[in-house]
C-alpha cells in the first residue's frame, strides 16, 4: 500500500446517492481504491491502470482479482523502470 493511509476515506468516498458504473483507479492508495471499488452495486466496471508494473505491483490486489475474469491491455511500445510493458486492467463485474 502506498500514500498516506490516514487519506484513505478521502481517497474512496463517494457521494451519497451517486452509484457509478465506471471506476479509474489511476493514482495513489491504489489497492484501497480497488476495494472500495468491489463493494459498488453491480453492474461495475472497474479500469485499473499500470496494473502489475512499476509503481504499483500489489499482491494484495493481484489475490483479490483473481477471482475475476479480466482483460489486460498491454502497451508494447511503452515500459516501465524494470522493463515491464505499461498495461491497464479492466473487469466488467455483473
């Protein structure tokens, strides 16, 4: 977990009476974005970027979707640090 965990609330709060569709997790305090996210009324669908590349290689996050059937969207032009193609994950959760 990276960032500051006293923000977390301010991170994942959503206003009540929004229920969103769609969730971009693409900063900090990433794998408590990514459970938040899991907790939203279904249908959702949650865009994680930089999944399992530098910066943000979460095994806590990796054991949670692992249940989930995702897609990986791999930029083959673009790596990271350690040479990790640059890639987004996506789960269309019903």
């Amino acid at each position: 977990n990276e960032g500051d965990q006293s923000k977390v609330e301010y991170y994942t709060e959503i206003p009540e009476g929004i229920k969103p569709d769609i969730v971009v997790i693409d900063s900090i305090l990433r794998h408590e974005c990514l459970l938040k996210a899991l907790t939203l009324p279904r249908p959702v669908t949650i865009i994680h970027d930089n999944w399992k590349q530098d910066g943000f290689i979460c095994p806590s996050s990796e054991k949670v979707m692992e249940q989930y059937e995702g897609k990986v969207f791999i930029e083959e032009r673009h790596t990271d640090n350690h040479g990790n193609k640059w890639s987004t994950a996506t789960w269309d959760l019903k």
